[in-house]
C-alpha cells in the first residue's frame, strides 16, 4: 500500500518565474507538459508550480515504486488522499497536505486546529482504519463493506481515490498525463532545478 495526498508538496524542487521556464524545465517533453499543466493556458504559474512539486515530490515517486512492485508480483495496492477534515477546509484549500492521511488512517482525529472532528470526517476515518488494518492482517487491503480497491497494474492508472467529499472509490487517476510527463523528464537525469 503506498500512495500521496492531493497537496503533498513536501519542499519546493520546482521553480520557475515564468510559464516559459516552467515548460523549459521538462526539455523536450515541454509541449506535453504544456497540454499536462496548462491545456488551456489560463491555469496561474502558482498552480502549476505545486502542482508539479506534488506530482514530483510525492505522486509519480509513489506510482514509480507501485510499478516497480508490481513489475516483481507483488500485490500493490496505490491511493490518492484528497479529504480535508472540515475544520480546515479553510486553511487547506489546494487539497491534503503531507502527512493529511496519516491520522485518517490511524484514527488520530483530534480537537487540534479548528476543531473537533465531524461525523463526516470520522466516517473518512472509519474506512481508511479498514483498509490499512485488513492490508496488515492479510495483505490486501479489501473487505466486507468497503469500495473495492484494485490491486495496482502498471500503465492502467488506476487507483483509490478518498475523495474531498467525504466519499471513496477506484478509478482513473486524473493526475495520469502530469505523472506520466513528470516520469519522462524525471528518467531523463532530471531530478533537481539548477
């Protein structure tokens, strides 16, 4: 079991004062990164910009080791972590920060910042200790009552999402076109900014 959260930027490897340069970052697969961060040219640098530290930082290492396990036969199991306790919802705007999923999935909701967890954010909760717990116990994280979470199978990009509202499900991973870019600049030799 591995995976990130949606706003996972753990440092900031990416910079870039201008569209230009972040584009240039990617080399030759620039025009994809283009149509991967920017399709339609009016997303703000600032967005690409965490965008790609997640997708550099956290996701597509995480997909990497997913292809990489399942390539030896092992039964993977990746997920994206999109949900914000409701209390911080204001604070988290860009989505699940580094570590969000930990207390999810440990059931370590507490009344910190912002306040006491909610129905919502301990049903969240509840799921999440299911999954981890049955992974530990048997290996596979599926059981009785819980939204089937396939087991990872490299290049069909599917993954279990525990999405902003509250609900969970299997599907496309719609970070697919900016992980794959970023694996081609990252098996390129780029790893970090100059």
């Amino acid at each position: 079991m591995l995976g990130s959260n949606s706003a996972d930027t753990a440092g900031n490897r990416i910079k870039a004062r201008t569209k230009d340069e972040f584009f240039a970052r990617y080399g030759q697969w620039s025009a994809e990164a283009k149509a991967a961060y920017d399709p339609d040219g009016t997303t703000d640098l600032a967005t690409m910009v965490s965008r790609a530290n997640d997708d550099f930082g956290q996701a597509e290492p995480a997909r990497f080791a997913a292809n990489a396990f399942a390539a030896n036969g092992s039964p993977v199991y990746l997920y994206m972590f999109s949900y914000v306790p409701t209390a911080m919802r204001q604070q988290a705007r860009a989505g699940s920060p580094h570590g969000g999923d930990v207390p999810f999935a440990f059931g370590m909701l507490g009344g910190g910042r912002g306040g006491a967890p909610t129905p919502e954010d301990l049903a969240v909760s509840r799921i999440a200790q299911s999954y981890w717990v049955n992974f530990a116990r048997t290996g596979d994280p599926n059981g009785p009552g819980l939204p089937t979470w396939p087991r990872h199978v490299a290049r069909k990009d599917q993954i279990l999402t525990f999405r902003p509202d509250g609900s969970v499900g299997a599907g496309p991973d719609i970070r697919k076109a900016r992980l794959d870019v970023t694996e081609k600049a990252t098996e390129s030799g780029k790893r970090a900014d100059p």
